[in-house]
C-alpha cells in the first residue's frame, strides 16, 4: 500500500463520520446555538434537537417512551451516571455487585470507586471463547446484590454475550442488570423490556457518530441518583446542555444505524470472511481469536495473531505504511500489557503480545484485501527477520503454539 494511502481497519477507535452526519453537523454549527431554559424560539429549536435525538435512539432501539433516554459527554459520563446514579439511589437494598474478569476500563474505574467506599465487587470468569460463565454468574447472585454490571460485547475478541440467558437472570431474581454497549449497538440489536430493571450506556463512534456524546437508556421506573449537580437548572439525572451538533450527529447516526444496519451486517460478513481466509492462507503462524461462528462474534471485529511478531511494533510498522489497526484492549494501547480478556481465555502471553485487531468499516467495503493483506505480509516478514524466537523456530528448536493450539 501507498504510504500516502490510508486504510482504517481501526473503527472501533473512531474514524470519519458518516456523510449524513458529517452534512448534519455543519448545518449546525451554522445556526445559532442557545440553552434549551429560554423562551424564545432558539431556546424551543434547543429542546427540539433533544427530543428528535431522543426518538431517533428509541427507534434504533425498538423502545417506547416509557424507557428515559439520558444524553451524556461520551462514553465515560454515561456509564458513570448508569452505575454510580443507580448504586447510589439504591444502596439499602444492598452492597454487593456482580461484574465478569473483563469489563470496559470505565466500568472498572466505576467498580473501584465502590469498592473504596465498601462496596464488595465479585468477579465472574470467562469460558474459551470470552463468553461470560452464566453458570458461574448465577452461583453468586446473592439476596443483597444490588447490581450486575457487564458488557455486551468484548472488545478485544468482539465476542457477544447472550443477552436472552442475562435477562432471564435479571427477570428470574429481581436483579438490576447495567449493560456496557459501546461498538455493539448500531451494528446489532439488543431487545430491552420495560418490567425488567435493565439500563444500557452506549456511544455510537464505531458506527461514525460524533465522539463526545452517549446515551443512557433506561426504563423510567427504575431511581437514579444524578452524580452531576447543578442547583435550580437541574433536568432528571442530567441537564443534557451538549453541543447542538454533536447531539445532531449522534441522533441521525442512530437514524442510519436502523436503516441499514441489515445492509452492513451482511456486507461485513463477506468482506471479513474474505480477508480473515486471505491472512490465514497468506502468513503463516496465524491464528483467529474468539468465535468463529456468525452471531457469536461482532459483525467487521477481527483478532488475529501474528506468532513471532510484537503486536505494537507490528501496529506501529503498518501506520508508516498507510494501514490503521488496533492492539491489545482499546484504552491500553502503548502499555505493551496482556489484554484481560486475553489471559481469561488461558491464551500464552507470547501470543497475547503478539496480536492485532481489525475493526472494519460499515460502510467502506471498496477497499483491496489482496493489497492489505500484502502490505501484512511484508511487515510480518521484516519483523520476523529481527526476531531470535523466529530463528529459532526455523532450526527447529522452538515449536510453535499457534500449531498446537489449531
């Protein structure tokens, strides 16, 4: 690939805004922008693109208005308002939470909190695939939980949790269940019920909505503690006083989300499949992570290992060459660390070290496989040449675990 040339096989650390909302958002930024709190005819355009906000997330959800959307700064605020506000207005029913081994970092930075004020935080393992152990989740359940907190989706191995078994669980003990949905709403679905206390935090970024903005969505019978406080102009949890156009563009991506969220899953399912054969056939000691079977694993995610090879030098090498992705969990890139998800599925931490990940676009399926995969190629074979483990597998003295583990 051209070094002037750039691919991104990196969407679930951002990437271009969708047309639609890339259009949307300069029209806003063009219009007078005012607080929702006046009166005048700004003040009701305000709360307008609030509202259209809200019914453009019910309708990629399939939820009535008797569920409460909440918009938040981004990821981070959303979470912190769906963990902590509820945790906070609910603490006399108990002060035990459930959480698996490998939770959003902002989840976890949610769980330490707790924890530090005496909160007890119990950890529920991972099976050989990154799938939460339903079995093990429920032998801890306890009359004092008060809340379970768990992701959707994986985001090092893209596996998907079975959110059918996870409401029977909520339904079945009368327990609170906060899910972490970052880069799995927008290209799946996920069927919430009004009598269940289940809430739901969420950007739209991998899908190309503006970066800064989340939602919190919530059936209204549920209490919340609002963990942001602002005296008289209090609204709910939270006063959603946002930028105009980043609550412009997170809507209309939800809106283009729900229309073509079919098209993008049936056209990353061929543009992955093609590209995950072609790494596998073309370099050697490679070896897919996670579920192999559709359904099981996020449409465009691809964790691939690379044996031999350190996956942040690789990462780095494939920029200079015009080629984005991603290694290791999302928020420690740089940090060179074995992945949690990673050592909860046994993988060996040579491997661990030695992966990538590739999180295709929705919409831009034009791009050359074959070129990528060589550009892949090559950088796997330069590194290689600098590696003594390389080396040594070629004499013999070093046998591969990506052979023994296929």
């Amino acid at each position: 690939m051209a070094s002037k040339t750039i691919l991104n096989l990196d969407h679930r650390a951002g990437g271009a805004h969708l047309p639609e909302v890339a259009e949307a958002m300069k029209s806003a930024v063009d219009q007078p922008s005012f607080s929702r709190r006046s009166v005048h005819r700004f003040g009701v355009q305000a709360k307008d693109v609030i509202a259209r906000c809200h019914g453009q997330v019910r309708t990629l959800l399939g939820v009535s208005e008797e569920f409460e959307i909440t918009l938040g700064s981004g990821l981070l605020e959303v979470v912190n308002l769906g963990i902590l506000g509820y945790v906070l207005a609910n603490e006399r029913k108990g002060r035990h939470i459930l959480a698996s081994v490998n939770e959003h970092p902002v989840v976890e930075g949610c769980l330490r909190w707790l924890e530090g004020r005496g909160f007890e935080v119990s950890r529920v393992g991972l099976d050989g695939q990154g799938r939460v152990r339903i079995d093990e989740l429920e032998n801890q359940i306890r009359q004092e939980t008060l809340l379970i907190c768990l992701h959707l989706s994986d985001s090092d191995l893209g596996t998907i949790q079975s959110t059918k078994m996870l409401f029977e669980l909520s339904s079945r003990y009368g327990k609170a269940l906060f899910l972490e949905g970052d880069c799995f709403v927008g290209l799946e679905s996920v069927d919430l019920d009004v009598s269940l206390p289940i809430f739901l935090a969420f950007s739209l970024t991998r899908i190309g909505a503006p970066s800064g903005v989340g939602a919190l969505v919530y059936p209204r019978m549920i209490p919340f503690e609002p963990i942001l406080h602002e005296g008289r102009y209090q609204v709910g949890i939270r006063s959603e006083s946002l930028t105009p156009a980043g609550v412009i563009g997170f809507g209309v991506a939800a809106e283009v989300a729900h229309r073509e969220r079919g098209d993008w899953q049936v056209q990353l399912g061929k543009r992955e499949t093609e590209f995950i054969e072609a790494l596998l056939d073309g370099v050697p000691n490679t070896m897919l992570l996670g579920p192999v079977e559709a359904g099981s694993r996020l449409w465009g995610h691809i964790n691939m290992v690379f044996e031999f090879v350190e996956g942040h030098g690789f990462a780095l090498r494939l920029d200079t060459q015009g080629l984005l992705v991603g290694t290791g969990s999302i928020c420690d890139i740089g940090r060179n660390s074995m992945p949690p998800s990673l050592e909860a599925i046994h993988l060996p931490p040579s491997l661990g070290k030695s992966n990538l990940i590739f999180t295709l676009g929705c919409r831009d399926q034009s791009w050359d496989v074959k070129a990528a995969v060589s550009c892949i190629q090559d950088s796997v074979a330069f590194l290689r040449e600098m590696s003594l483990d390389w080396e040594s597998y070629l004499k013999g003295s070093l046998q591969s675990r990506v052979e023994r583990r296929n």
